[in-house]
C-alpha cells in the first residue's frame, strides 16, 4: 500500500501542473487589456434629458375651507306659538317663500285696536276743528275772548298729533302681523326645523339656518411672502383653482376677492379669500379644500425634471453631459415645482443641454459617460425608454417557453 501511494504522487502534481498551463490563458485573457495595463473603467451608461425653457408663473398651494357666500339664522321677529311649518327639512327654498307661521291672532287683534284708535282720533280731530272754526267767527265778534280762542286751537293741533300717533301704531300693529309669517330672506338650502308647531318662540330662538347655494367662498391663509408678490404683480385679481378632497388636480376655477386688513402678528399670516360659482350645487359649506394660486407675474425660465437635482450638503446642481461624454456639475437655484417639472435660477443652465434623470449616483468627475438621450412629452418631462433584451440572447417570454418545454 505504502508503495502505490508513492507511486500515485508524481502523477497527481504533473496533472496539477498541467491544468495550471491550460488555464493560465485563459485567465488572462477574462482580465481584458485595461486591467492587464491599468487603463481607466469603462464609460457608465446613464440617461439625460434636455432642460426646456418655458413660461411659466410662480404658484402656492394652500389648505382651505368653504363656506357659503351668503348664509341666515332665521329668528323669529315677534314671539308666539308656532302654528306650522311650511318645508321640509333640507329643502331648497326661494327669496321670500313662507317657512313658518305664528299663531298670527293677538296680531290681528292689535291691529284692530290701533285701527279703532285711529278712528277716535280722527273723530275728535275732526270736533276740534269744528270748535275753532266756530270760536273764529265769535272772536270776530268778541264773543269769546283771545284766551278761549288759543285753547281751542292748541286742541285742534293736539288732535292732529293724535291722529298721526293712531296711524303709526296701526303700521307696528300691521308689521307685527306680517312678522308672524316667517319667510326666507334668501335664496338656498335649509336646514332642518329646530322647533316644531305648538312651540312657543321668541326673538332669540333660531327657526332654522339657510345657506346660499349660487357661489361659495374657500378662505385660506397666506404668508406674507405671498401678500407681497400679489401686490406686486399689480391690482388684477388672480386666479385661483380649487380641488376638492375626491378630485385629482384643481379642476374649478374662481377668483381671489378678498384679503384681510392686516397681517396676524403671531403666525405671520393673512386671512385670503377665494369665490366660485355653485350654480350647480356640488360645493357644500364646511368641505376642505386644495387651492393653488398664482403668485407673480409670468416669466420665462428653463425647466428639469425634479428627479434630475442633485444635493451637496446645503447646494442644489444638476449634472450637463456634453458631446463628449464627460460630466460637468452645474450649480443651480431652485425655484417653483409645476407638474414635476422644476424651475432652476441663474445662467449656468441654458435650455437644451442634456442634463442626467437617472444615475447620478454612478457619476465620477471626470470620468465619461455614456448618455442615453430620452424623449419628453410636451411638458418636457422624459418618457421612459422601452426595456431592451439581453445581447444576443432570446427575448424573456422565448427563454421562460424554452425552460418550460425543457421541463
């Protein structure tokens, strides 16, 4: 045993030997040129996109709340028992239709005691101008003295102030008449009836709430930032857009028409506010709103994509690749975000240049790349490049059918 295994031993290290020739070309020729002769790594593929010049306007977004452009407690304006009610809960209601009626007889008899007063009046006003026309013609004759004269006369004049006391009090007598049917003030939607009939109401119980439907007001708060760049854009109302809570993008368009008197010291913000037209119902009062507005006058300005910009610490850039493939990092400021597309300030980026959307993370200065330019839509965001088959192999779909009939 011992000997066969010496015996085995030189043939084992000549057979090593032998297979250590074979492949050493073959090693050698895996490691490529550049790594035998340390040449530099090759270029590393990214995708680019050209910077586009666009005019464009700065805009904000903001959180708001809606609220009816016109919105009424309805009260009663005479206490009494309510008698009935005229709608039904949530309805729409027009300017002027009777909702609820007061139970309208101590109405109607005030109204009749201020009409007999009247009456009385008017009857002695009448006898005390009979009297001085009488003591007239016996003062002529001084039958009567001066002094009987005056008292007639001053009670003549006292009749007719009677007479006009009389005929006021029958106008409250009527209007409180009138108040006892309570009728919309405005055209909208109604609540529901907080009382029923038999209730006995006053001045200070709310019948009910109605609110306008025709437009509607979406208020927000804005910066002062923002307050300043609307005064500067000029007196022109801009617009606002609005999207509700179940609606992508900001679909309806109104105008902003009111901003409030003074800043809140404390958030550093201004109470604005914005009008839409409802004719078609869909906005209810107290739904959240998203609203964007335009802030400043348009201008133009070269645009990237978002997805191309680049951080170093506090700075912003973008990588420019030229004809030749090399890398050239630009610094860049950073202006308004629309539709994914980024506005960049400054001159060190002019519209077509090629910058990078994808693979930044693979840049080395000064170290070339191979671009792979990407068409954009017409906003000039970039439209991804179809994914391309393997080199020289079959498509995915003939390699999964190949493993399966091998199967």
């Amino acid at each position: 045993m011992n000997n066969a295994s010496r015996a085995s031993r030189p043939g084992l290290s000549l057979a090593l030997w032998a297979l250590i020739l074979v492949a050493a070309p073959w090693l050698t020729a895996c490691g490529g040129p550049a790594d035998a002769q340390g040449g530099p790594p090759p270029a590393m593929p990214v995708s680019v996109a050209p910077a586009v010049q666009r005019t464009v306007s700065d805009s904000e977004t903001f959180s708001g709340r809606l609220e009816a452009a016109e919105y009424v407690e309805l009260r009663p304006r005479v206490g009494g028992v309510v008698d009935k009610v005229h709608f039904t809960d949530g309805a729409l209601v027009g300017k002027g239709q009777l909702l609820f009626t007061i139970d309208p007889r101590p109405f109607e008899a005030e109204v009749a005691r201020a009409d007999s007063q009247l009456a009385a009046s008017r009857a002695r006003a009448e006898l005390a101008t009979t009297e001085v026309a009488r003591a007239q013609k016996l003062l002529d004759s001084r039958a009567v003295s001066r002094q009987e004269y005056d008292q007639l006369a001053s009670s003549s004049r006292t009749s007719d102030a009677d007479i006009k006391a009389a005929e006021a009090a029958l106008r409250v007598a009527r209007l409180n008449l009138s108040y006892a049917a309570v009728r919309a003030p405005i055209a909208g939607r109604a609540s529901r009836a907080s009382v029923t009939a038999g209730n006995l109401v006053n001045e200070q119980v709310v019948l009910t709430t109605i609110a306008g439907v025709s437009r509607v007001h979406a208020y927000f708060d804005g910066s002062e930032q923002t307050f300043l760049r609307i005064k500067a854009a000029g007196e022109k109302a801009p617009e606002v857009r609005m999207g509700l809570a179940n609606e992508a993008g900001f679909p309806h368009v109104g105008k902003l028409d009111f901003i409030d008197n003074r800043l809140n010291a404390q958030t550093g913000a201004i109470r604005m506010r914005a009008s839409f037209d409802n004719g078609k119902g869909q906005f209810v009062p107290g739904l959240a709103a998203r609203l964007t507005m335009a802030t400043s006058v348009s201008y133009p300005a070269v645009m990237v994509p978002e997805r191309a910009i680049g951080t170093d610490q506090n700075k912003k850039f973008v990588v420019v690749v030229g004809a030749d493939g090399q890398p050239q990092f630009r610094d860049v400021q950073l202006g308004a975000l629309q539709g994914g597309m980024r506005v960049v300030g400054g001159d060190k980026l002019k519209a077509g240049e090629h910058v990078v959307v994808e693979g930044l993370q693979r840049i080395i200065p000064g170290v070339p790349v191979a671009p792979q330019v990407l068409k954009v839509d017409d906003k000039g965001m970039p439209i991804p490049a179809p994914p391309a088959a393997p080199p020289g192999g079959p498509p995915p779909t003939s390699s999964l059918a190949t493993d399966a009939r091998a199967a």
